[in-house]
C-alpha cells in the first residue's frame, strides 16, 4: 500500500527495505518497490495540473491561497470577489450580469427593496405607504390605479362608509327633526332640512291629538313609499301609497309624497284636498343615513 489513510507513505518490508549490509537483494523485491513507487507517484496532485483529484480534498483548516479570480461556471472564487464587492454591513449582492456580482448598498431608513424601472436590477425606493399616512389610525386606499391615498381618522362614533367611489367616516346615521304642515295650506313641494347628511331613507310619523282626529305614519326610500292614516274622529283607519296623510274626515286632506332627496333631508309635494281647516299638524322625520 503506498499511503496509509492519513496521506503517509510507506515503503514496502523486503530484501530492499530495510537494507542491510552485504546483504543480497531479490529481484522480485526490487520490481515490487517499482511498483509500489509508480503507485504512489499516481495518487498525487502535480502543480502542472496533470493530474485531477478522484475524492474530496480536506484542507485540515488551511487556505488555497495565490488563485486567479474565478470568471466562468465552476470556477473558484477569490475572497475578494465576494468580500470585496460589499463594503458596509446591509450590503446586498445581485448579478449585474452572467457571473458578474454587484453591490446594492443599503438603503436609507424606511426604504423597501424594488425592481428598477427597467426591470434589470433592485434598488431601494421610498416607502409610500409610510409616507402617506401621517397619524396613528390612517388608513390607506387607492385613489386611482396603483395611487395610495390617504384617509384621515374618523370622529369618534364615525363609522367607515362607501361613497361607491371612495371610503369616507360618516357619523350621525340617524336624525330626528320636527316640521309641521298647515291643514289649508296650498298645493306645493316644500324641503325639509336639518339631516345633516343625505338620507336613503325616512320614516315620518304626526298628527294632533285624539280631539283633532289625525294621525299618519309613513316611510319612503325613495322608490317605495307607504303610509298608515288614523282618523280617530271616525274611528277609521286606511293605507295609502303616500308617505302621509292628515286626514280631518270629510275628504278634506293634506297628502304628502316623496320628491327628492336633498344633502340635509327630503323634499315632500303636498296636494290639499276638500276644505281642510286651519290646524297645524307637527310631524317627525327619522332620516336614515
């Protein structure tokens, strides 16, 4: 065996080795250590580059030193190929090219990592979602394709509503204003305002007390409408398509129905019917954000 498996070599024991003095030396033994010796000389690893290793090489913790920088595939890389390209702690590398490593520096604080404009390398960009909202409790959403916006905090009690274009806070959702309507009062649409907001839909309910004989309660979203018209003086009550009736008896009336909707309440077009007397009827509107 010419080296033993920690890499020593070893002559062969015969009439060769060890000598001895005026001792005769066998033929056989000679063509033995030849052999032994052309093995050995094999296995090893000759600076020409003759010859390739068949095993892993352990290095038993010392360096390759003296290499040529790597430039194809399977090449060895030189510490400062790789070491040398970054230079401050966060450094990224990348390939500027086949084989070719490159240094990102590290970006400025609150920077995210992006592909460039050309789609050929990263860089660090801006972080825009950092920088859009400015207040704890911001919100983000798009202003248009790919254009983040801003959204202030709500109020409190606000509640996050759509407009069907945009996310805005809206408050109060519901609202109660009192209104009244004259019995003789003429034919005409009149706006009732105090919402503070506008409604998709209400329910009205009024009348006067059990001696004037009226009560009406009525809803509309603006689509369906429908009322409920109590004449207590008749001891009578009936359903109408109308959002309201006062109805004194006798077919004298004031009927209302729905117009529009306005940015803070509803209009009403009033049709008077008969020869309705003087009382003031109060009614209540419940908007509905």
């Amino acid at each position: 065996m010419p080296f033993n498996g920690s890499g020593t070599y070893s002559a062969p024991a015969s009439s060769w080795n060890p000598a001895v003095d005026n001792t005769d030396i066998d033929a056989n033994d000679w063509i033995a250590l030849l052999a032994d010796l052309t093995t050995a000389l094999s296995t090893c690893v000759l600076k020409d580059g003759t010859q390739t290793p068949t095993a892993n090489i352990p290095m038993g913790g010392f360096k390759f030193t003296g290499l040529a920088a790597g430039s194809a595939s399977g090449n060895s890389l030189r510490y400062e190929q790789v070491n040398g390209v970054v230079t401050t702690a966060g450094d990224t590398l990348y390939a500027s090219g086949a084989g070719a490593l490159a240094r990102l520096a590290v970006g400025a604080a609150k920077t995210r990592l992006a592909v460039n404009s050309g789609a050929t390398a990263p860089e660090w960009v801006a972080d825009t979602q950092n920088t859009v909202v400015t207040a704890a409790g911001d919100l983000l959403q798009a202003s248009g394709s790919g254009v983040l916006a801003r959204l202030a905090i709500g109020a409190l009690g606000t509640r996050l509503h759509s407009t069907g274009s945009a996310a805005e806070w809206q408050g109060t959702w519901f609202k109660i204003v009192s209104n009244t309507r004259v019995m003789h009062a003429a034919n005409g649409t009149v706006a009732y305002t105090g919402a503070g907001f506008t409604p998709k839909a209400a329910i009205l309910i009024g009348g006067r007390d059990s001696v004037s004989g009226t009560v009406s309660m009525g809803f509309t979203d603006g689509t369906l409408s429908g009322c409920i018209s109590i004449v207590t003086a008749f001891a009578s009550m009936y359903f109408a398509a109308n959002t309201l009736v006062f109805d004194e008896g006798g077919g004298a009336t004031q009927a209302a129905v729905f117009s529009a909707w306005g940015s803070d309440g509803m209009s009403l077009t009033w049709t008077k019917n008969g020869a309705p007397s003087g009382n003031t009827q109060t009614f209540q509107i419940l908007y509905i954000r």
